[in-house]
C-alpha cells in the first residue's frame, strides 16, 4: 500500500468523471479525503451540533432514562464501549468518550436484528432536527456510494441494492479533555478501523482526529470549513475487492477542552451477503453476512450488548 503525508479534497461540484478519479485515488491510498460541496446545509449541521451540545449538558440520571438498548439506540455513558477487537493496539481502557445513537427506523422486518424504535431525550427540537440531518445525510451517503461503485469499475448501481435500506447510525459525540499526564493506552477513541462502509464526519474546531499512514505515522485531519472527513470501513473495503482502505484512526484530545463531533455511519441492509463487486478481480474475501458480523462486533465492544447476550 502506497504511503501518504496528508489527506485529499475531493469538490462534488467538479465534473463527474473527474470526481470518481480523484474518489478512487483518494480511497485506494489514505483511505480518507475531505467531501466538499456536499450539498448538506451548513444551518443544520449547525443545529445538530446545537442539540448534541442540549443534550450533553443534561444531568446524568436523565441521560440514563434512554441508556442504549438491545437495538443499539441511546445513551452510551463514558467507561461503557472497548475496542477489544482492535487489531491496532492492546486496548484495555475504555474509550474516553460519551454519545447518543439514533438508528434509521423500520417497520418492514420488527423482529429484524436492530430493527426498532429509536429513545429521544425531552429535549425541544431535537428528535426533528436529527431526523432532518439523518434524511440529507443518507442522500449524501447514497451519491457517495454510488461513486465508490464506479471507483471500482463498477456500474454505479451496482451497489443500490444494498443501500436502499441502509443501516445508518448517528452518533453524536463528546470527549472530555484528557489529562496532561494521561496514560499513553488512554485514548478518547483506540486506533480502530470501521467496521462498516462510509462514515462521513462532521466536527468541530478542537482538533484530536489523526489517521495511521502505512508507515505507522500519525497525522492530524483538522476541521476544514464547508467539509466533512469522509473515510472508507471494513465492510466497503470487502466490497472493493481491497481496493478501497479502511485506514486505522483514533482521537486524542489534549486540548484541554471539550470536544464535540458527529459522525455518521452509511451502511449496508443488515442482511446483506457481503463478497467483492464484479469485475473486480479474483476474490480476496469470502461472503460474510452483515448481521451476523455485526452482532459479533456490537458484542464484543459494547456493556449493554454484553448483557443482553448473556440474558438471552
């Protein structure tokens, strides 16, 4: 794998073809690039960052009124999720950070693995505004997928059918300051890779992103205004045969001041079979069910999945 000292801009308003080469260079070296002229408006990403800050500030008993549940939606305290799975470094602490989760909502399969009602805080504005964010953001995560498809030589539909009904996944986030003198194994985020297909990431200005070059290095991916850092996951580089990475990353902040971002997580149907696009050369994967891959990753890294296969 080629190495690389910094992290590519890629502008949607560019003519078409241009954007799917620089997507395919972008992605098939860093694995990163920052999206912009994404066409997500920037009021609302204002106000999504407005209502995960409304809903930090609340006290931690109403917080736990909606603690995060079989079906992955909710509050995710701090000290409650562990990259176990890590590949990337021997992580024994849990990651210094705290969330909420929203799912997409569907009724077509109830008993379907994480299908369910989402938990809202009594919060005014807030279940609308992240269902706004949601909506224009799985449109953004669906122009995106379609240009990976051709990145890959594919047809650019090539890829809908898993992504018609997407899983998707927003999570918004805050990680306290770490201390000056915190333990190097004490991360807000451990080096990890995703597990899914895209995630596209809004932050703020604080800083404490940084992505793993081949060579080992770390390297800063800063907030660049009118952006989001968009970075390729497991189950996309499966999909891409390998030729799309998913690059180890992990937050850091000692900044000495909150830090707030909001990713979203575009994946495929949880029932979909995942195995390498055609035309992409001879297989480098097996198939491998979603569903059953993720049960496998949610249990192993999260306490409330950890009870739940226990009662079950």
């Amino acid at each position: 794998m080629p190495d690389f000292t910094k992290i590519a801009i890629i502008d949607l308003s560019n003519p078409h073809d241009s954007v799917v080469s620089k997507f395919a260079d972008a992605y098939s070296t860093a694995g990163f690039a920052y999206i912009k002229n994404h066409s997500v408006s920037q009021l609302l990403i204002d106000e999504t960052f407005k209502a995960s800050k409304n809903f930090h500030r609340l006290n931690e008993a109403e917080k736990r009124t909606i603690l995060l549940d079989k079906n992955h939606r909710g509050y995710i305290p701090i000290n409650t999720s562990t990259d176990v799975n890590s590949k990337l470094a021997d992580v024994k602490k849990p990651n210094q950070s705290s969330s909420f989760m929203m799912m997409r909502e569907s009724d077509e399969k109830p008993n379907e693995y994480l299908s369910g009602p989402n938990q809202w805080p009594d919060i005014v504005g807030f279940r609308n505004t992240l269902t706004a964010y949601t909506e224009q953001m799985s449109t953004l995560g669906k122009r995106l997928i379609s240009i990976a498809a051709e990145a890959c030589n594919a047809k650019p539909n090539e890829l809908t059918p898993a992504f018609n009904l997407p899983t998707t996944w927003l999570r918004l986030l805050h990680y306290p300051p770490s201390p000056i003198l915190s333990p190097d194994d004490l991360y807000g985020s451990a080096p990890h890779t995703d597990f899914g297909a895209l995630t596209l990431l809004a932050q703020d200005g604080i800083g404490g992103l940084q992505v793993q070059t081949p060579h080992g290095d770390w390297i800063d991916v800063p907030k660049i205004d009118g952006t989001f850092v968009v970075n390729v996951g497991d189950m996309l580089n499966r999909l891409s045969n390998g030729l799309l990475k998913s690059t180890p990353h992990r937050v850091i902040n000692r900044s000495g001041k909150e830090r707030y971002s909001i990713p979203f997580f575009f994946d495929p149907h949880v029932n979909t079979i995942i195995k390498p696009l055609k035309g992409t050369g001879d297989p480098q994967f097996e198939p491998m069910h979603f569903g059953d891959f993720l049960r496998s990753e949610l249990g192993a890294s999260y306490d409330s999945h950890k009870k739940s296969a226990n009662q079950t």
